[in-house]
C-alpha cells in the first residue's frame, strides 16, 4: 500500500517535533509556535484573496527595476480572517502558557473596552506604522512586543495567499535583491540549497523565497567579503551558521541543506536556533527583522 504523503501542517509539526528533540531547551517556545502555526492554517481555508489584476509585461518591468509586485498599502486586507486568527491564537496561547496568560487576558479585556481596534492594527502594520502599535501597547501597559507578534501572526497568512497568487510572475533569475519581490518586505532567513549551494531568503511577511547573491548583506548590499563573515557553533556543526556584516552591523541565519542533509522548514528552524540569535546579539549585531527572541524577557526561552 502506498504510503500517504504528510500535508504541509503535518510535515511542520513533525519538523517542530524533532528539533524539540535535539534541543529540549527549546521545547517551551516551540509548543508556543506550534500553537500558532495550528491556529494559522485551520484558518487559512478561510482566507479571501482579492483578484489582483498584474499585466505580464508590467510585471517584468517592475521585475527589472527593482519594483515588488505589490504594494502591502493597497492591498484589501481580509481583516475578517486576521481578527479571526488573532483570537484563535490568544485563546491557544491562554490555555497552554501561563506565563503569558496574564498578557492576553489584557489584550481582551482592552478589545472588550474597545481599547484595542484589531481592523485599525491590522491597516496600521501593513502601512508600516509600528510606532501605532507601540502607542497602544504603553496605554494599556502591555508588553508591545506581544502585540505586534500576535498582529504579525494574524495577517502573515493573508500576505502567503497573495505570494501563492503571484509567485508566478517572479523573475527568480534576475532579481537577486535584499527584499522580497512580491511584498518588499525584509527576509527572516537564509538557505543555502543543494547542488551549487544557492543562496535563497526567506521574506518574513509573505514567506516567499527568491534567490539572493551568495556573498552579499541582504540588508545593506554590501558585496565587500573583508567586511562579511558567518560563525556557527563547532558542536552543531555547519548545518546552521549566522553570516554578519560588519558594515551595517546587521545578520541573518542561514540554513545550509547540504550540511544537514534532511529534511527542513526554514520557518522552524529559524525558531529552533534562538541561541544563534543570542550569540549574534550578544556580540553587536543587530538581527535584520524582528523575531520572537523577546520572550526571553519573559522567561518563556
């Protein structure tokens, strides 16, 4: 009998699973995310794409000068599907955390309140506007970097519909840009594939990957190798390493599938390898996007 090929979901728990496995001091945060990515796709049938209408020709032209297809501030957000999730995650995260428990139980009561308008968030974040997050997590004494990863993990499956619809008109071959081409947002991640080892990222809102240059910050285009260098940690081996730049004193994680040699999800993997983020920190550099290493002040890591 054929075996039956694991779904998406499946293969991403299942992942989780085995890096808990390899990192128990991980465990904690990565029930946490797994919480979140459950939560994600019960509610991504769900999710409504507006048509977008993109001409080919008007495509290669933003292609060749630099242009991602979208414009994150015009998009029509399904603001219904986001409001949704968040409160699916709030719940999930309620229930299961107790050390964040008390921060929810604030964010409802302030949505009860009328304190938080989610639909506001919402537009605000995709316009860019952080400091409207920041403002309404110090009225309500919230921890603000909760907030913005709840509102984050609310509306990132709205952006992928709008990759899955548009990758098709992604000039992989010529792009080779530090921000993504179909939303313009900043990469999380870096892979380094099979074969001649080409370099991939990660966009942290949309998760499309396009290909990038192999020596090069994502963030600042510097191509000077003297003033770029990765660390990894001899124990681990060079299955994940962390490539910095001494000119904008920024990194990013870089997953190398021939060194691991199995199966990987760069999402999960960038929550397995938090330690990473530390160290990197810990000596200066700053991380390119902002990631859920804030927990940290928590205790929950």
């Amino acid at each position: 009998m054929k075996k039956k090929k694991p779904n998406e979901l499946e293969r991403i728990i299942k992942r989780i699973d085995v890096i808990e496995k390899k990192r128990p001091s991980h465990k904690e945060i990565l029930d946490f995310f797994k919480d979140i990515i459950k939560a994600q796709y019960k509610v991504k049938p769900l999710i409504k794409v507006e048509s977008v209408e993109i001409n080919e020709e008007t495509a290669k032209h933003q292609m060749r000068e630099g242009f991602p297809l979208i414009d994150k501030k015009e998009i029509k957000l399904d603001t219904d599907s986001a409001t949704t999730l968040f409160k699916k995650i709030c719940r999930a995260i309620q229930r299961k955390n107790k050390k964040i428990a008390p921060e929810i139980k604030k964010i409802n009561q302030a949505i009860r309140k009328k304190e938080i308008d989610l639909q506001e968030i919402f537009k605000k974040l995709i316009a860019g506007d952080k400091e409207y997050l920041d403002s309404i997590g110090e009225k309500i004494e919230l921890e603000k970097w909760l907030l913005l990863f709840l509102a984050e993990s609310s509306i990132n499956p709205v952006l992928e519909a709008y990759a899955d619809r548009l990758k098709g008109y992604v000039a992989q071959e010529s792009w080779f840009r530090g921000y993504c081409p179909v939303c313009g947002s900043q990469p999380m991640i870096a892979e380094l594939r099979k074969d001649a080892g080409e370099r991939f990222l990660l966009c942290s809102s949309c998760g499309f990957q396009w290909r990038f240059k192999r020596l090069a910050c994502p963030f600042c285009g510097n191509e000077d190798h003297k003033k770029l260098r990765h660390f990894h940690i001899e124990k681990e081996g060079k299955g994940y390493r962390v490539d910095v730049c001494e000119e904008c004193k920024k990194y990013i994680k870089t997953i190398d599938i021939r060194e691991l040699r199995e199966e990987v999800v760069p999402i999960v993997e960038d929550m397995g390898t938090l330690h990473l983020d530390i160290i990197a920190q810990n000596e200066g550099y700053k991380r390119g996007v902002a990631n859920i290493l804030e927990m940290e002040k928590m205790g929950t890591v």
